[in-house]
C-alpha cells in the first residue's frame, strides 16, 4: 500500500507538533462531542478515530462503551491522547498511522470518523478510500471539515498575498468545505455521503487573546508566520489576522466569538 512521502509526513507531524496543540483541542471539544452524539456512537461499536490528535472524539466514544482505536502520523499527539485516555479513566488503542494508509483490517470497525483530521491528508482520494475500506458493510463513515464563511474564510482573502503558495500536493483542507465536494470524493469511494452544516464558534475574553492563541497554539498558524516573517512580512501578517478577527467578531461585548461553521459527512458504504 501506498504511504505518503516521508517529506510530506515530516511537514505534517511538524505542523501539529509546534504551537500548543492541546489548547486549540480544548476550543474544539464541543465539535467531537456532536459528532459522535449525532451518529449514535454507542456500547460494543467497534470505532476507528483517524487522526486522533490529543483523544477529543476517541474518548467521548469510549465513555459511552464503545471499542476505540485511535490513529495519528504525529507521535507527539498520541503520546498527548495516551495521557488524556488515562486521566480520563478510558482505554483507547492509539497507533501512530498514516491516514491514505491504514494499518487495519478490511471491514474492520462498525464506525470511522475523522473530526478535522482527514480532510489534511495530502491525497484525498487515497483517504477516503481507506476510510471506506476499513469500514463494515452498513457501518459508518463520518467526517468533518471547516465550512466556507466562516472568520477564517477572512483571514485567508487577506493572507493569501503575504507567502508564496504551497508546493503541489500539499494538503489543502480548504477543498473540503463544500458540501457538493464532499458528496462527489465519497462516491468516488463507493459512499453515499450527506453533508449538513452545522454552527460553531470559538470564544476568546478577548481578540488580543483570540490572536494570541491562534498565533502561539495553532499549528498551521505557528507555521505561517514562520513562513511570513522568513519573507519579511511577519509584522503584516500578524496585523492582518488581528483585523480578520476583529471584522468576524461577533461578539456585543469587550469579549471575541469567532463563526467557524462546519460540514459534518455521514456516509454509509
């Protein structure tokens, strides 16, 4: 089977490996938590996490009795999943692992989600084929994805002038907000997806705190600025993302709501 370059894998463990990822997953919980609420997760389901980062959806699986194995290409973020399981009193079986190629059997789990995780695997394609072959017949295949107009649909209009474009064949996340997209990549696969969106949004006390989590918690944001202060615009960078916030608050107080609406997929082999 196919694994993704490693030059590609190392960029992308690297991303989710700076900044403070287990903050940004603490904005992300209630995300993970609808998820597996709404596709009826429950005792004795066999669950496959891909892209597991820190356990938000792995653990609320396994709470409500279900057998979780959790996946993710970066190490550092299974050692941070393998720390919550234990504070949090679950078992979960976490593997390192590449999304476009799943050490797992065929038709081995009863669910496969993957809460903002697949939708960065470079090869889309290659992706949601194995999601749909380690999925049983009439199991579940669910996964979700930031949704266009949302603030940082914002930032990106405004960003998109300060670095030079990614190298072809880097993730591009982006591609999965439309949910007519999202239908024709999971045929392709064999699946029979249907896309709702739903709303979200991250609360910050503050926009001077909402620019500073994203600048020092984010990853692909960490990663950004790198980029953009290697090119000499680093201080135009972070001035654009504190205005993309202040534009998106939506917040009537001195407080920062940002709209981050999502997709969520459920398909069905």
């Amino acid at each position: 089977m196919r694994l993704m370059s490693e030059e590609a894998a190392e960029g992308q463990r690297r991303v989710w490996t700076i900044g403070a990822y287990p903050v940004i997953a603490r904005h992300l919980l209630p995300i993970s938590v609808e998820t597996v609420e709404a596709i009826g997760i429950g005792a004795g389901d066999r669950v496959l996490d891909v892209g597991v980062g820190t356990g938000n959806a792995a653990i609320e699986a396994a709470r409500r009795g279900a057998a979780v194995t959790g996946v993710d290409l970066t190490p550092a973020q299974i050692e941070l999943a393998r720390a919550r399981c234990a504070s949090e009193g679950v078992e979960v079986d976490l593997r390192v692992g590449d999304a476009e190629a799943l050490e797992v059997p065929d038709a081995g789990f009863d669910v496969v989600l993957s809460v903002m995780g697949v939708i960065f695997a470079p090869d889309h394609a290659r992706a949601v084929a194995e999601l749909a072959r380690v999925c049983r017949p009439a199991g579940t295949v669910a996964i979700t994805a930031w949704a266009g107009g949302g603030w940082s649909s914002r930032w990106r209009t405004r960003a998109a002038h300060l670095v030079p474009p990614p190298p072809p064949g880097s993730p591009a996340p982006d591609e999965w907000g439309e949910p007519d997209e999202v239908v024709r990549r999971f045929a392709i696969a064999g699946l029979d997806a249907a896309v709702e969106e739903r709303r979200f949004a991250f609360r910050f006390p503050s926009v001077e705190d909402g620019l500073e989590v994203f600048l020092g918690a984010a990853g692909p944001f960490v990663a950004f600025m790198e980029m953009a202060s290697a090119v000499g615009r680093g201080d135009e960078a972070r001035q654009e993302l504190r205005a993309a916030i202040e534009e998106s608050n939506e917040a009537d107080d001195r407080t920062c709501l940002l709209p981050a609406p999502y997709l969520l997929a459920v398909a069905r082999p």
